[in-house]
C-alpha cells in the first residue's frame, strides 16, 4: 500500500475519532504519538542501507581526521618506547656481565694481604668496623683461591723453584774403567742427609745414572740475554736406574750397572757421568732432589775409585736441535705447528732406531689433547716435515704453551721407550719466546725457528 493512501486514511480515522471524542484530550494525544512512530518506521523501510557497504565491510569511525591521526602517532610513540626498553635492556645484561668478569680479574690482581688502613681516626676504629675489615680481606682470599690467575700460578712456580734450589745431602758412589776391555763399572752405594719435599709423606729415593758424550757442537743458539753461543750436543751412551728405597734420609742402594764403550782411547775424555737422586711418584712425576755431575776424563779411574759428592742444583743439558714453525689463525681459534728437522749427536748408529715426537697445548696450566707424529727413521738430521693442528679453547694466547717431546723407540722387540729431549714455547711470567713474539706479530703467517732440546 502507498505511503500517501495510509496517511490519508490516518488522517480520516484521526478526524473521526475527534469528532466523536472532542472531550477526550488525552486519547488524541496518544493517538498523535502512534501516528508520528509509524511514520519514522516507514521511513527507516523506505530508505534502506547500502548493501555493498555491508559486504565490504568498510565502516567508517565516527571521529574526524585529526583524532585518526592522533591515535595513530600516539600507537606509534608506544612502540618505539617499547623497543627502546628492550634494546636497553640488552645492553644493561652485557654490560653487566662484562663488570662482573672486570671486577673478577681486578680482585685477582689485588695484593692478597694489602692493609685497608685509614688517613684518619685508625685508632678510634670500633671493632664491628675491625670485623668488617676482616671479612673484606677473608673474601678476597676466597676469591683469589677460587679463580686463580697467572700471579697465582706464577707464585706457585715460585714455590717450587725454591724447594728445588734448597738441596740436601750428598751421594757416595764408585767408577772403574778397564782400559783393556773397555769396560766401566759403576756402583751406587749410598745417599745421606736427604730432605723429603713437603708434598709427600715419606720419601721413596732412587738413583738415575745417564753416561753424557760430548758430541759435535751445535749451531748458534741465542741465551736468555740475547746473545748467540756455540753450544755443544750431548748423546745418551747408557742409562740405569737403581731400586727404590722407601721411607730413608740415608738410602743404601750397592746396585752395580757396567757397560762396554766403544774401542776409542779418547772416548773416555769426553764422557761425562751423570746422577740424579728422585723422589718416587707412581705417577711418573718424579721430583729431582739433586744430581751430581763427574767428568770421567779428569779421574783415575783404572782401579776402583769411591767418591762421595755434595748434590747440586739439577740443571738441562742440550742434547739436539729442532726446527719448528708456528702459525696462529685468530679467527678460527687454531694453531698450527709445524715439525721440520730434528738434529741429534750419534755415537753408535743403529738402523734399529726410530724417532717420534709428541706435542702437547698447555693452556692455563692444564695441557690440552696431544698429538704424535709418525715415527722416522732416526739419523743425525731427520726429516718429519709434518703440520699438527689444534684447537685453542677460549682462554687468552698469552696463557698457553708449546711442549715438544721427543722420543726414540727400536723398531724390532719390544723395548719401552726413551726421551731424548724436550723443548716448550711460550710466554714466560718473567720472558717471552722470541718465536713466540714472531708467530704473534706475523698473524696467519708460517714463522720458522730452531730451538734446543734438553733433557
């Protein structure tokens, strides 16, 4: 029906209605309401919403531009604030961690029993302030023995080095030499008047006898000063060692060792005996107490002859040279050691010999995975020309160390066996490898360098 038909019937029915009922005010009021909300409901029929409207879904706020625009910016200040915090507070963590390993390293290198006194009132100090002070000084010991740096190690090998030079006793032996047979005979009697070392409870002494020649002479190779010197290469012609004593300051041995030395006359002259008392440790550790140290050439010694000698400080002799080169790579963490040449003093050639070489990291005062090169048949110069490879843990460079041992084996039977010599590299609490200095200043560069083996 049209909007126009209903009206107008509205409007007759509105007209009538006041006819009939003029006295009635409050029903035609009520009457207009009706009339006036039927007509705002036809209205809303009338004009629909727009459908595509509805099915795009674009319904627009009732703000204007610029509260739009305010909330936009005011969203985007939030999140800038947002990460702000967050990359502050990544940077608050490192920072924080890197103190923390700052302070460590600083109360490392503090002074372990420095006094805290104070410019003032020192002696109106209260004892709770005494107690505090107390615990100050008892924490940082705490810490000290809890993260040990070089100075404690340094201090350490201090301490030992003064046991080793404080040495006790004397050693009573006997040598004879037959001239026609070229035989020598040596016998071990007795030692007196030892000092067990602190880190054991009871000694367990033995001898260790090593016949020295004096080979050729070595190249030069530079001192602790810095100058060159011709050295002189010694050889191994014999080795013994004598039973263990346990429990005695004044061991008696009477082992007797002989050897027959080569048809030379001279040879005698250039043979040098040497001892060295041990203490016993089931770890292969032993501890030299003292040597003594005879030139056999300055002796007669065609009849049985007893000595009796004041031990000495123990002291390397160099028994060959090795020729060794270093490259450190930075970037992967590695070093690399390169074993060239090894020139040793034969005094009876042997095609039974073989020599092999170990070389070990010693980083922190704790030595890393070795590695063995292959065994080579053992001449005046042998030739390995072998590369290791290692892997450095995330420790500082100037805390490792190169240690290079080398030993012969026989390659028939079944013999153990023998250290030639060894050799480190590295920097020293008091020194620096000058190759060291090299491989360090040359990164990534091979550095090659003789150095001299002691035993």
């Amino acid at each position: 029906m049209p909007t126009n038909q209903i009206v107008s019937l509205l409007k007759k029915k509105s007209n009538s209605s006041i006819s009939k009922t003029t006295c009635h005010s409050d029903h035609i009021a009520e009457f207009v309401a009706a009339a006036w909300m039927w007509r705002d409901m036809l209205t809303f029929v009338e004009f629909p919403a727009d459908v595509e409207l509805l099915s795009t879904g674009e319904l627009r706020m009732p703000f204007s531009d610029a509260v739009k625009y305010c909330i936009l910016g005011i969203s985007i200040l939030l999140l800038l604030v947002a990460l702000a915090i967050l990359i502050w507070q990544i940077f608050r963590c490192f920072s924080e961690t890197r103190t923390s390993y700052l302070h460590q390293d600083t109360v490392n290198t503090d002074l372990l029993y420095s006094e805290e006194k104070p410019s003032g009132a020192e002696n109106y100090a209260s004892p709770v302030e005494d107690v505090r002070s107390e615990a100050r000084r008892l924490t940082r010991c705490l810490s000290r023995a809890s993260f040990p740096s070089e100075q404690n190690y340094a201090e350490s090998d201090m301490r030992e080095h003064q046991t080793i030079n404080r040495v006790h006793g004397s050693l009573r032996f006997s040598v004879y030499y037959d001239q026609l047979q070229a035989f020598l005979v040596v016998t071990v009697l007795q030692v007196e008047g030892l000092v067990g070392s602190s880190r054991t409870s009871g000694l367990q002494s033995f001898v260790k006898i090593r016949l020295m020649w004096a080979g050729s002479e070595g190249s030069e190779l530079e001192s602790q000063e810095g100058q060159a010197t011709p050295s002189v290469l010694w050889t191994v012609l014999q080795e013994w060692r004598t039973r263990v004593v346990k429990g005695s300051c004044n061991p008696l041995y009477g082992d007797q060792f002989s050897c027959i030395l080569q048809d030379n006359k001279d040879m005698i002259n250039h043979i040098t005996l040497r001892m060295e008392v041990r203490d016993f440790d089931k770890f292969s550790r032993h501890t030299v107490l003292g040597e003594v140290r005879v030139p056999l050439g300055k002796l007669n010694i065609s009849f049985p002859l007893e000595l009796q000698e004041d031990l000495q400080i123990p002291q390397k002799d160099l028994v060959g040279e090795v020729l060794l080169t270093l490259k450190y790579l930075p970037t992967s963490q590695r070093l690399e050691v390169g074993l060239l040449k090894v020139r040793t003093a034969i005094a009876e050639p042997s095609s039974d010999a073989v020599m092999h070489a170990r070389i070990s990291i010693q980083c922190n005062q704790s030595k890393l995975r070795y590695q063995k090169t292959s065994a080579v048949h053992r001449c005046p110069v042998t030739v390995f020309n072998e590369v290791l490879m290692f892997s450095l843990p995330d420790v500082p460079l100037e805390q490792c160390k190169i240690l290079v041992s080398v030993y012969e084996t026989q390659s028939t039977g079944r013999s153990n066996k023998c250290l030639l010599g060894q050799l480190s590299v590295g920097k020293d609490r008091s020194s620096e490898d000058e190759h060291w200095t090299l491989m360090v200043r040359s990164v990534r560069q091979p550095v090659a360098k003789w150095h001299g083996l002691l035993l």
